[in-house]
C-alpha cells in the first residue's frame, strides 16, 4: 500500500501565473485554496479546483492545513513576497 500524501497547496495570485501554475501542481498536490484581490478571479479559479476561495493572502499564510504556499504575483504586489 501506498502511504503517499498530496500535499495541499494554497496560492496567492489568481491570474494567469496563477492559473497556470494550480495547472501545473499534477497527481502530488492538490490545489485547496486560493486568494485574489479580484474575488471574481479568485472565485473562478477555486470553482475549477473544488478549492476555497479567499480575496485576503493573509488567510493563505495562516492556513495550517496548507503545506505549501505560492506566490503569484505581479510587482505592484512587491510588498506581500
């Protein structure tokens, strides 16, 4: 038996990065929750995942659940990194 675990994954920055990166995760992680500032943006990406959705990164970070968290963003948002 196999006792490999996705690892769950949050990102912040729903854009086009974004998208393509939750795109990218493959069969060793699961996208569970995204945030944006753009709740539409943040919505839609969570919506094709079967992901939370938060318009705060702030709830990204704290998320325990979260193993790993990503950035994606662009540099007006240089203060966040």
């Amino acid at each position: 038996m196999d006792n490999f675990r996705k690892l769950n994954v949050g990102i912040i920055g729903c854009g086009l990065i974004g998208e393509k990166r939750a795109k990218a995760l493959g069969a060793q992680a699961k996208l569970v929750a995204c945030a944006d500032i753009n709740e539409a943006r943040a919505k839609q990406l969570a919506a094709a995942f079967n992901a939370k959705y938060y318009t705060q990164w702030q709830k990204i970070i704290e998320n325990p659940a979260i193993d790993r968290k990503s950035t994606r963003l662009n540099s007006s948002h240089a203060n966040i990194s």
